[in-house]
C-alpha cells in the first residue's frame, strides 16, 4: 500500500505539456489527419452501404472495421485536441475508466475483426467452391458482434482491474489519454502486480491474432503458389493486398506500444501518436486506393450524381 492515499475525483493529464512551443502546430497536424481519417472511414461506410455489389462478407467486415475504427478514433483524438488548447487537461475518474474501456474495446474489436477478415481471405481462396456456404452476410453479421463481445469482454475486464481500487496521488497520468499502463501506475494497491495482469491480457490478445492472421496467410500463400496461371495468382495476390498491409502497420504500431519493455526510455505520450493517429488515418487510405472494387463504387457513385445534375 502506498502512503499518500487520498480519494481522487479527477486525473490530469499531462500529454504534451512538455512541448509547449508546438502544441498549436500539433494541434493543427493531429486536427487534419483526424478530418482525413472520419472522411475516408465514412466514405467507406456510404460506398459500402450504396452499392449493392460490395454486399458481400468480404465488404461487410470492411464496413464493421471503419465503423470501429471511427468510434476508436472518437474516444481519444476529440479530448486530446481540445487538451492541446487550454491549460486545464483534466478528467474525472468515471470518465477516465470509460475512455480507457472503449478505447481498450474498440482495439480489441478491431484486431478481432482484421482476424476475421484474415479468415475470410482464407476460405474464399482456400476453399472456393465451398465459399458461398460457409461465409454468408448472416454468417459475417454473428462474426462481427462476437467480434464486438470478444473486444468488450477483455476491455472490461482489465478496466475492473484497474479501477477495482482507489488512486493515490499525485493525479497526473503521463499521456494524452487514460492509457492503462499510466493509470495502473497511480493505484494505491500492488501496481506491479495489476500492471502485469493487465498487459499480458493485452499482449495475449495482439500476439494471439496477429498469430492466427499469420496461420491463414501461411495457407493463403501455399494455395497461391500451386495456382498455375500468372493471372490467377496476381488475382488472388491483389484480394489480400489491402489486408496484410494494415494488418502490418496495425499490429507493427501496436507492438511498439504494448510490447516495449519497461524502462527502456522513451516518451510514451510520442510513441503512442503511430497507433492512436496514424494507424487510423493509413487504414481507410490503404483499403481505398488499393482496392479496384471501391474504386469502382466510387467511379459509379460520381457518374451517379453527374446523371443526376444534367
């Protein structure tokens, strides 16, 4: 138990008060890249939702993983935007558990999601004849909300964790967000024990999906290379394409957040940016303009509108 304990009613956040003369050219780098990353996730949501050729699994699961990933971007990037303009950058402790639990289980929804995908890729090229069986919308749709259970499930349980006990002071999490390694820190109760806990669920969770998105490429690239026409193996190639370069920079960003060890330096608040901005932002661009099909849709949507205005 540590001595200083107190009932606390609100964090403060210090985020990036360390850098003071660039705060205003973060808050306006952070701000367009956020504008970016809503309109390429939402343009996603409509293209998906107006063309009836992209209701497919293939597309639904698409549609599941912008949505996440708008919500996932709303629970940090709106608090620490306005955080970078004013002096005061306090949250109270409910409020702090919430955004640590939707931000912990939108994470875990997307890296779920990215593995379903995976499988998907998987039995459409792997099992072609037997495709339209095993992967219907309803199939996709109870996918999708396990996704959303399995994500919830682990989130609410490390929040307990954290939060089953009171917070000595002092009240400031280094981060721009109530991430939970910083939080955990602040518990009057045996943080190192909370803190192992907490990020070997976590690490279980990323390495195990990341994992089985490996097993299903493994299988994807032995099918691929016994296709014996160039045409078919570029084909295949081009429909997994989009996937394993997020997949890449999804779970590439997340390991140097989670899997860093502890005091090997380094400002956590800076290492975060890649996983919490970036990563978001990459992700909508990649599936937009590597993808021929969405490129399509929107191609059909602007002649739509150009009938339409003549």
């Amino acid at each position: 138990m540590k001595a200083n304990q107190t009932v606390l009613k609100e964090f403060i956040l210090v985020g990036f008060s360390s850098y003071p003369h660039v705060r205003t050219f973060l808050f306006v780098l952070f701000f367009g890249l956020y504008l970016l990353t809503l309109t390429g996730n939402l343009a996603i949501l409509g293209l998906t939702w107006a063309d009836r050729s992209l209701h497919t699994p293939m597309y639904l699961f698409l549609r599941a993983l912008s949505f996440s990933e708008t919500c996932y971007t709303l629970t940090i990037i709106p608090k620490m935007l306005a955080d970078l303009l004013t002096e005061k950058r306090s949250i109270s402790v409910p409020g702090c558990g919430l955004q640590m639990c939707f931000f912990l289980g939108l994470g875990g929804t997307h890296c779920i999601i990215l593995t379903l995908m995976g499988y998907d890729r998987f039995l459409d090229i792997c099992h072609p004849l037997r495709y339209p069986l095993l992967m219907t919308n309803v199939v996709c749709g109870h996918l999708v909300v396990s996704a959303w259970a399995g994500g919830f499930l682990i989130s609410v349980t490390e929040t307990a964790l954290i939060f089953g006990g009171s917070f000595c002071t002092p009240n400031l999490i280094h981060h721009f967000f109530c991430h939970m390694r910083a939080v955990v820190r602040l518990s009057c109760l045996d943080s190192d024990l909370t803190e192992l806990l907490v990020t070997m669920i976590s690490v279980s969770g990323l390495t195990g999906t990341f994992l089985l998105i490996v097993t299903t490429y493994v299988f994807i690239l032995s099918t691929v290379f016994r296709i014996p026409s160039a045409e078919g193996k570029q084909k295949a190639f081009s429909t997994c394409a989009s996937h394993l370069t997020v997949v890449i920079v999804h779970f590439g960003f997340a390991a140097i957040v989670y899997l860093k060890p502890e005091g090997s330096g380094g400002d956590d608040t800076l290492i975060a940016v890649p996983y919490t901005v970036i990563t978001p932002f990459l992700s909508p661009l990649i599936f937009s303009l590597r993808n021929r099909d969405m490129k399509n849709a929107f191609r059909k949507l602007l002649a739509k509108r150009s009938f339409w205005n003549t």
